[in-house]
C-alpha cells in the first residue's frame, strides 16, 4: 500500500484542518487580550446568572430550566477557573490572572448554588447581588 | 385548506431560517451591535426567497429538484464537489440540530443529556418513518410558531425603535469592522444555507406541483422567509435590547430562552422553549431529507418520502445512516452550539456550487419551457451570486481572524 503523506491530501482537507487548528485554539499563554476577553467572559456568565437569579426570585422560572441552564453556567465558569489558574501568562500581568481565575471559581459556585436549589426564591435572592458585584469586577479586569 | 398549502414554505422556514445556527447568530449579533445588522438579515431574506422561488419553479415545471440538475448541468466532478460539500455541511448541521433537541428537551425535564440524544433520535426516526410528509410538514411548521413568542418579547422589552429603524440601513461599523463583518457573513449564510434549498425543491417535487402550482410556490416563497425573516429580526432586537446592555454573550440554548423569560415570565419560557423545540426538530428532518435527496438524486436513485421505504430502499437507507452517523458524533459530546458556528461557515463556502446551477437551470429553456427568469428574476439572481461570492471568499479567513467571533 502506497504511504501517505500530506502532499497526497487535497487543498479542501489541508485547509479545512488548518482553520479547525487555529480557530479552535484557546491555549498557550494568557497575554493582555487573552486576559481581557476571559474576564469579560466571566462577567457575562455572572450578569445572566444575575438574571437568572432575579427570574427565580420572581417565580417566573422552571425548575428543570433553572437547574439545568444554571449547571452549564457554572460548568463554563469552572473551566475558566482551571484554565486561568495553570496557564502561563505575560508579564506583569500575573496577579490579575490568578484574581480572575479566583472570581470565575466563585461565580462558579454561586451558580451552583441556583443548580442546587433551582426553585428556592430565598437562596436566589441572596445571589442576586454577589452575581453582579462578580460581573463588575471581572469587567474592571477587562479594561 | 390554502392554510395548509403554505406548510411547506413555513417548515422550509422555520426548520431552515429558524434552525439552531440563526437562533444563534441572530442573538449574538444582536447582543453584540445591538441592532446595527438588522439590514443584514433583510439582504438574506430576499435572497433566500429569490432562489427558493427559483427551485422551486424548476421542480414545478421539470420535475427536477436541485441535485438533479446539479448532475446534469455542471459535470460529473464539479457536482461530485457540490455533494461532497453539501453533505458534509448537511451532517455537521444534523448533528447540532439533534445535540440542540436534545438540549431543549433536557431544558424542559432535566432529564440527562445523553439519554435524550437517544430520545431524540428514536423520536426521529418514528416521524420521519411513519408521518405522512404534508404532517410532518404541518406538526413542525406550525409547531414552529411559538417562535413568535420572541417577536412579543422584543415588543415588550422596549427596545429603543429609532435604533432599530436605524438598523435597516446598510452601514458599517467603524469600531470592530472584521467582527462586523464576521456577522454579517455568518447572518447571510445561515439566512441562505443550502439544505433550505435542497429541502424546499425536493419537497416541490415530492408534493406533486406542477406549472399550476407556480403561484402557490411564490407565496409558499415569500410567506414562509419573510416569516423566517420576522422572527430573526425579533431575535435580533431581544438580543440587542436585553443582553447588549448587561454584557451577556450568548453561548447557550437556555439563554435564548431566558431572551423570553425575562419580558414574559414563565409562559414566555415555555413557549420560547417549545418553539426552539419544534424549529431545531423541523431543521434536523429538513436536513435529513436533505441529505438523502442529494444522493439519491445525483447518482440517479428512485427517492421520496412520498413512496414507501420499499419503493426506494437507498434513499430510505441513507437517510437512516446519516441519523446514525449524526447521533454517535452528538454522542461523543461536542458542543451543538460550537458545531453549528462551523456548519454555518462552511456552509458559506459551499454556497456558490449550489446557487450557480439553480441560476442556470432556471434560465434552461430545454428544462423550463416558457417559465425561465424573467428580467427581475436575473437582475437579482446575478447580483445575489456576486455576494455569494463574496461570502464565500471572505468566511473562512474572517472566521480566523475574529477567532470563531470570539473577538
């Protein structure tokens, strides 16, 4: 059987490859952008925990849709955390890194909070105001 | 019942405009330029209606639905390219339907995840096995009208109306012009996905129309994308009015629906969720069919839902594996919402090798007899290539560069 080698894949293939390989990279070292962008990631995930939060307070939710919708909020910021907290980073900029890593965590567990009790007003209430002191400071880190 | 006759254009629509890859890029767009891309959308609109029309005037009058004539006006290897691409983007996008079905599905009953992907999939099988088409069409178009909830949450979210107003005129933004222009391409060729096409000619052919259905096929056109249009507008202006202002980047099926909750309370979240429900289920049959019609028609098998499985065992047979093939890879656990990101912009590339043969079989008096274009059927065909063109050249490279829209 003839070897294959990459001469022998057609441009489609090399190319598709080529876009999945850079547009899907999201590792290496965290620089100035990279900060920014992951911050105002975690300050968005806190601002719609918020809202979903002030939705359970009201009693206009589900409890299947809080519970559910509030796991991937909380998954998304945990993997933020761990991300942030191995990733090398540029100079001077390692503390802010490590305190977004921290505040990802805690939005983290703030929205398990609402996983766990999805149809609690009493417990939403009390996140509703740490969720949004979390999305400004992750938006300060974004600036 | 005329009602029932528009079902096609209205499941084309809502399974096509409406389908995973729209709800997505229409509420991101919005929540990241608010209403600046409305125009956009309606450039999509007006496209997709001129080459539905388009198609489906050819299934009208030859019999014949897009891959047919494919095979028979571009060549063997350039249409060999088209289906390889279409089928390829046509998977990618079965599978985020069906990992988004299952995603409603679990946003309703919290059951687990994967164990819905399996539902989902024998739920599938059993309507595309046993539904008669014109139900199919029906149950999903129809059911897709939940959609409009979000129409009446835009309303009630009192978005700032000169804005609006401002975002139907074309312009460009100086700020972040290549993420803008990431949108605008990801909104045209979501607007313009093939399978919508592929679907919408071979549904023509499977109804049986013929040239005294040309009527009926201008308004199923016009009705059922301009109905796709309305409600990516609403998407659009929820997008804009609620998650803008607060930060919100919507990665999740759950924050669309919350797009409903907010203005609407719990009754806007269920019927947000059940019309999400209805439109990914409508696009994951559209694009089954799709796959299975494209096949079969450029190698020349017997096709249709209309026949028994029996009458033709190949394209039942692919049709079946493509629901395998998408399930194990929404098994695997990939994320729909991502995939469908992808599907959308290979899609754009793809464009061209099924927009330029439709274009030339609809001017073919060998197929269309007296019913060629006429001259506003041309003028804008022709203009509409140039900017598939455009889509096509310009989506990878700016999906690179915006890192998937990501900044």
């Amino acid at each position: 059987m003839r070897n294959r080698h990459a001469s022998d894949l057609t441009p489609g293939v090399v190319l598709a490859l080529l876009v999945l390989a850079l547009a899907g990279c999201n590792g290496g070292t965290v620089d100035r952008h990279a900060l920014q962008r992951d911050a105002e990631n975690v300050a968005s995930l806190a601002s719609e925990g918020g809202l979903l939060a002030n939705e359970v307070t009201k009693d206009h939710s589900t409890k299947y849709f809080v519970r559910v919708h509030a796991k991937e909020l909380s998954d998304k910021a945990s993997n933020l955390q761990d991300a942030l907290a191995e990733r090398p980073t540029s100079p001077g900029i390692t503390s802010d890194v490590r305190k977004l890593s921290k505040l990802a965590g805690k939005v983290s567990r703030e929205l398990e909070q609402l996983h766990l009790h999805p149809t609690d007003s009493n417990v939403a209430a009390s996140l509703e105001q740490p969720l949004s002191d979390d999305a400004d400071a992750a938006s300060e880190l974004a600036k | 019942m005329k009602i029932f006759q528009i079902a096609l254009g209205i499941l084309a629509a809502i399974g096509g405009f409406v389908d995973i890859g729209d709800l997505v890029f229409n509420v991101a767009a919005g929540a990241t330029f608010g209403y600046q891309l409305l125009w956009v959308v309606v450039i999509g609109v007006v496209g997709i209606i001129v080459y539905s029309e388009m198609c489906g005037r050819v299934a009208a009058v030859s019999g014949k639905a897009v891959f047919d004539a494919v095979r028979e006006r571009v060549g063997f290897k350039a249409g060999l390219a088209a289906l390889v691409s279409a089928q390829v983007v046509n998977l990618m996008t079965l599978t985020a339907e069906i990992g988004g079905l299952a995603i409603c599905l679990q946003l309703l009953s919290g059951l687990p995840y994967r164990l819905l992907i399996l539902i989902a999939g024998v739920g599938l099988l059993i309507v595309v096995w046993f539904v008669a088409f014109d139900w199919i069409e029906r149950i999903f178009g129809y059911g897709g009208l939940c959609m409009l909830v979000f129409a009446v949450a835009a309303v009630k979210l009192h978005p700032a109306w000169g804005a609006v107003g401002h975002g139907f005129v074309p312009h460009l933004d100086r700020e972040s012009p290549v993420l803008y222009a990431y949108f605008a391409v990801g909104l045209l060729g979501a607007a313009m996905t093939p399978y919508e096409v592929y679907f919408y000619s071979s549904g023509g052919v499977e109804e049986r129309w013929g040239p005294k259905d040309l009527g009926l096929n201008k308004v199923n056109a016009m009705i059922g994308y301009g109905l796709g249009g309305f409600l990516s507008f609403a998407l659009m202006i929820v997008g804009g009015a609620l998650f803008l202002g607060q930060g919100i980047e919507p990665e999740f099926l759950g924050t669309i629906a919350l797009g409903a909750e907010v203005p609407l309370g719990q009754i806007g979240l269920l019927l947000g969720l059940v019309g999400i429900l209805f439109a990914v289920s409508g696009a994951a049959i559209d694009t089954l069919f799709s796959g299975a019609y494209n096949l079969a028609q450029f190698l020349g098998w017997e096709w249709g839902r209309y026949r028994h499985p029996r009458g033709a065992p190949k394209f039942t047979v692919t049709w079946l594996v493509l629901l395998v093939l998408a399930l194990g890879v929404v098994m695997t656990g990939v994320d729909p919402v991502q995939l469908t990101e992808y599907a959308v912009i290979f899609s754009a590339v793809a464009l061209p090798l099924t927009y330029i043969p439709i274009f030339l079989v609809a001017n073919d008096r060998t197929y269309m007899r007296e019913y060629t274009n006429g001259r506003i059927a041309n003028a804008l065909g022709i203009l509409y290539l140039v900017v598939i063109m455009v889509i096509a050249v310009t989506a990878i490279p700016l999906m690179i560069l915006t890192n998937v829209g990501q900044n």
